[in-house]
C-alpha cells in the first residue's frame, strides 16, 4: 500500500485515510473495502480544486511499515491530514472523528508508537519547557510532532474511557488538535506520555480560524465583543494523566507548572480558561 505513496511525475498528497497520487489528469485513490484494498482510477473532474501549491510532506515509506494494521496506518494519514489543515496558509477542513462507528461499543484501541521514533521525533522537537528528575515537559504544535501527537491520542482514550468519557474510537484526536499546541509531560526513561494538556491561544486561533476554531466555540455561543475584551486569552482541555502516574501528584504538578512556564514566557496572556463538565454519577447531585 505505501507504494500508491510515491511521487510518479507528481505530487503526493495527503488525504483522510487515502493516498492521492497526481499524475497526468488523473487520481489513483486506494480505499479501503471490506477487510482488502482496491485500486481505483477516477478522473480529474472539471473545476477541481486540488492545487499543488497546498500538498503537504510526502510520509516516508518507513513509517507507514512502523504500523501493525492498515487500520492504524489509514488513521495515521487521517491524523496527519488534520495536521495539514492546521498549517498556518491552509484553510481549515471540515472533519469528523478519526474513525467511524454504526454501532456501539468501543474499538479497540491502537498500538503505541515506537518508542525509539518517539524519543527522536521530541528530541528534534525543540520544545522542551522545563525538566524535573525523569520528566520533561514540553509544549509543541502538532505539525511539530506529528507521531507524538499520535501517541497522546492514545493515553488520552484510555484515561477518559475510565471515567465513561472516551470518544470509544481507536485514539482521542479531533479537527482542533491539528492546530492548538500541545502540552506534554514525557517519562524519558521510560519513554512514555505520562499526561497531556491541549492549549489555544485564542487570538492566534480567531486570527485564522474564527470563533468555531475555538473548541469552547462549538460549546458556547461567544460574543465577538466578549473575545476582543478578552484579549489573548488561553483555552485549556482535554487535559488528561494516565492512571499509573495518578498515585501521586507530581504529574499534574509539573504540567501545571508548565502551563505556568508558558504563560511567563507570554505576558499578553492574561486569562487562562477551560470548560469543565459535570457527572452527577460521579460527583453526587448538587
């Protein structure tokens, strides 16, 4: 499958679980059908807007061959794309969950990314904020840290099905985290996330996005007057920390004292907000 991935006299893009390969007036698009893949050949309809100029990296095949199934593989090209809408000069897309499901239930949930290609990819990331014995913190965009970003999907589904507040797909990523930072408590020895806090800087987000860039847009009806007053504020969420590393507080520590570090590195960040939901089933009536 990740021959459909080379460049034959054209661009390869990158696209929601397909793998477009531009040559000559014409697309090879493999889909997925069933438990197998075919090969299609649809032509270049009139008006298509597909400009060159708006492709992203071409995914090397090396690691395409890191995945155990072509579900994981098809969710990872789904998951970079996203990254790709969130590059400042592209225009957001409309998008859905990594995976759909009919019915109920949860799927199971992917493998974890190497943790060789994870220690590389956050080395090279630049974005370390601060370290404490075998933790680091750090804070990066998506496009930074594309496999990373990948892996904080993962901890972040397992941790929120423990509490009946998973997604039930095969990791926790949506349209937003392709263009908010992401702030990350790393475990270098064992090379692990031990928890994760999604950020937005809402002037940034508003400049190019808009209101329904913002997640707690899509939650309440904003005022444009309530967000000009507000200035450059912070939205938090989807904050999460994996239960092994819940026996202590030093995890949820340290990503709080990295959220502090950011906002001195900030000072035009004056409020810092989040939105919080509230179970009765756990929290008791009010």
């Amino acid at each position: 499958m990740s021959d459909t991935l080379k460049a034959t006299g054209g661009v390869v893009t990158e696209t929601v679980g397909v793998a477009f390969d531009v040559m000559k007036g014409a697309i090879a698009a493999t889909e997925e059908v069933g438990t197998g893949l075919i090969l299609s050949t649809k032509s270049v309809a009139k008006g298509v807007v597909m400009g060159v100029s708006d492709v992203g990296n071409v995914i090397p095949r090396s690691t395409l061959q890191d995945f155990q199934s072509d579900r994981g593989m098809l969710d990872y090209m789904r998951m970079r794309t996203y990254i790709l809408s969130g590059k400042e000069g592209h225009k957001r897309a409309s998008a859905g969950p990594l995976s759909m499901k009919e019915s109920g239930g949860n799927e199971e949930i992917v493998p974890p990314v190497d943790a060789k290609t994870l220690a590389r990819e956050i080395s090279f990331s630049q974005a370390l904020l601060l370290e404490h014995g075998e933790f680091q913190v750090l804070c990066a965009e998506a496009w930074q840290i594309p496999r990373t970003l990948w892996e904080i999907g993962r901890p972040r589904e397992m941790t929120f099905r423990q509490t009946s507040e998973g997604t039930g797909k095969t990791l926790d990523l949506d349209e937003f985290d392709s263009h908010y930072l992401h702030l990350f408590l790393w475990n270098k020895d064992k090379s692990e996330i031990a928890g994760a806090y999604r950020l937005g800087q809402t002037d940034r987000i508003l400049k190019s996005q808009g209101i329904r860039g913002l997640y707690t847009g899509t939650l309440f009806r904003y005022d444009q007057k309530f967000l000009n007053a507000a200035g450059m504020a912070l939205e938090l969420g989807r904050s999460f920390i994996r239960p092994e590393y819940q026996k202590s507080y030093s995890a949820l520590l340290l990503l709080w004292k990295g959220i502090g570090y950011y906002v001195s590195k900030k000072p035009a960040v004056q409020i810092p907000f989040r939105p919080c939901q509230y179970q009765p089933r756990i929290y008791g009536s009010l």
